[in-house]
C-alpha cells in the first residue's frame, strides 16, 4: 500500500538518524577533549553533567524524537492503513514533521526554551488534529 502520509513518517525516522549521528559527532569530541570516561557503576548524570550543554542539547532532542513522535507514528500509520492517508491528513503529517524538524534545529542551536515551548504546542495541536481525525473514521462519527 502507497499512500503519501507515509512519506511524512520516513521524513520524520530519517530527521531522527540525522540528529543520531549530530548528536554521535557532538558528543564524542566533547567526551574526548575533556577526556571523559563513562563508568557504568557511576549515576548517569555525572558523566552527562561534565559536557558541556551545546554537546547535550543534541542527545536530549534525540531523546525527544523518541517520545512524542511515537504517537505520530502510530496515528500516521493508522490513517494509512485506513486508507485515510492522503489530503488534509497528508499535509498535517508533513506540518507535524517540518515543526519536529524546526524544534530540533532551535534545540540543538540555540536552545531557547520559550521559542522551543511554542513550536512544540504547535505540533502537539497538529498531532491532536490528526489523532481525532484518525478516531473519527474508526468510530464512524460524520464528517470524519
């Protein structure tokens, strides 16, 4: 099945390799120039908090892709398989993965939280539409 909300979701699993290997070619020269050595048997954080914050920023908008992308995914995903994953759902997917990409660049740069706040309400709005949307056809309500 080809349908173009799935083009949006590979955009969106693409961007999260892309932030790995920012975040692989960030955090290892860090590591490395203030001769870090991650011990296992030590909290994570005292490793974490000897980086430097723009070396950090990165892993944790990695982190970030891993959270609430999970539910675009499985509603993108839906709607495909529904056979609603074209028009409006399509754009709203590609709007949700363009402001995930726009929060991360902010995250990984300049890492101002307010600007950051309100993109990602943006996108959480963006998500919620397209979740209701996708429970709308499943649950056969009228102008779904």
């Amino acid at each position: 099945m080809q349908t173009p909300i799935l083009g949006a979701v590979i955009a969106l699993v693409l961007w999260s390799v892309v932030m790995l290997v920012w975040l692989v070619a960030t955090r290892i020269p860090a590591s490395a120039k203030l001769k870090l050595n991650y011990d296992p048997m030590r909290p994570k954080s005292e490793y974490i908090d000897q980086l430097p914050p723009k070396a950090q920023w990165k892993a944790d908008n990695y982190n970030h892709l891993m959270e609430q992308p999970t539910l675009f995914y499985a509603t993108a995903i839906t709607l495909a398989l529904l056979g609603a994953g074209g028009g409006l759902n399509a754009k709203l997917a590609w709007a949700y993965v363009a402001l995930r990409i726009i929060h991360s660049l902010v995250q990984a740069t300049v890492n101002k939280l307010p600007l950051r706040f309100l993109i990602f309400l943006i996108s959480s709005v963006v998500l919620a539409v397209m979740a209701v949307r996708a429970a709308m056809i499943i649950f056969n309500c009228p102008a779904a």
